[in-house]
C-alpha cells in the first residue's frame, strides 16, 4: 500500500511538471512581434532601383518616328505613258489619289472616268496627281499604256511590283486587292494614308474627300 502512494506521488508530481513546461512553451508560441517589426517596412528608395529612370526623364518616340512612311512610298515605279521612273516620296508635298485597279474591270474604267471629271474640276495643279495601279500580274505595261491612251485617261499610270502590291493590301485592307470595289486612298502632302470608301465614287464626292487636303498647307 505503501509502495502504491509513492508511485501516485510520482505521477502527481510528473503532471505539474509536464503541465509547468507546457504553459512555458505555449507563453512562447502566443508571443507577438512588436509594433514596430511589424511597422518596420522597406523604403520607397529601396523598393525603386536607382538606375530605372523616373516618368519625367522616359523619352517617347519623335513625331518623325511615328510618322515614318510605308516601305512601298520608296519604290520605284514607272509611268508608262512617259517611261519615267518615279516613287511615291517623290510626290511628297503634294496630294494624291491613288486608285488600285486592272484593265478587265469595267468599274475601274467607270471609277477613272470619275477622275477625269475630277481633274476637269480642279483645273490645272501642280499639287495634285492622280495614280492608277494596275495589280494584275498579268497585265503589262505595254497594254497598260494602251489602255490609258484609248480612254484619253492622262495621268499617271504604273504597273508596281508584287512586293508594293502586297504591302498595299497588308495596310489598308485585302479589299485593295480587288478592282472591282475600286480601292482608293488619299495620301495627304505629309504622306499620310486616308483610304476612301468603297464602291464607284462621282467627280464631286471625290472633290469633297480631297478638298480639306488640298487646303492643307505643308
């Protein structure tokens, strides 16, 4: 009986033990950072690495970069009434209609005769020009010129490469592509694009497309 009241002392005497160490650690675990760790955060410098340059000091891209023009304005083409050869940069500070067209295409030939009508209201100008574009690859310039001539259709007329012919769709349209929806643009005297509806436009609604460009100075 003796030997049994030890052995219950022990285990009493064990449990607050166990229970005392217990308290310590869960006093640890509980214990909270302070308000100034948690307060403690990185500076705005820090956080900004000194060589990323600050809103005031980013450049943007110059005027000269955006208004960079098309691969297609520096090609050369060829006016096959003359035999000249010309580009589109070599137009630049002037106005011009330029129309994508084939011979086969009776709108086309409708479209062009809405032009000469054009040119008969303008007058004479030295600012303006008007294109034709053959695109057909199976068109020459020789049947082109003849083209031209029959249809008393006195201005500038080329037969550009595949090259230009697939630039000019990539950035105004694959409708560009087609002649029957007689694809024209206007590139204004800074050599900037303004493609024009689609469809068989009359001399005066040509005039009025054009006439806020031929306004325009340099």
């Amino acid at each position: 009986m003796k030997t049994k009241h030890i052995v219950v002392n022990h285990i009493l005497l064990l449990s607050l033990v166990l229970a005392a160490c217990g308290g310590a650690a869960t006093d640890t675990m509980m214990e909270k950072p302070t308000e100034s760790a948690v307060m403690d955060k990185p500076t705005e410098e820090a956080l900004m690495p000194h060589d990323t340059p600050l809103p005031d000091a980013m450049t943007e891209p110059t005027s000269e970069a955006m208004m960079e023009s098309p691969a297609w304005y520096g090609a050369s083409l060829t006016n096959v009434q003359t035999g000249s050869a010309f580009t589109i940069n070599d137009l630049k500070g002037k106005v011009v209609l330029v129309e994508t067209m084939a011979i086969w295409c009776s709108n086309c030939k409708r479209q062009q005769g809405q032009v000469r009508d054009l040119h008969a209201l303008l007058g004479e100008r030295d600012d303006f020009v008007s294109l034709g574009l053959d695109i057909d690859p199976n068109e020459s310039a020789e049947a082109l010129k003849s083209y031209v001539e029959t249809n008393d259709f006195h201005w500038y007329y080329a037969v550009p490469s595949v090259d230009v012919v697939r630039e000019i769709a990539s950035l105004y349209g694959d409708q560009f592509l087609n002649p029957p929806s007689t694809p024209m643009l206007i590139i204004d005297r800074k050599g900037a694009a303004h493609p024009l509806p689609f469809g068989i436009k009359s001399a005066d609604d040509l005039l009025k497309a054009l006439q806020p460009f031929l306004d325009e100075a340099m």
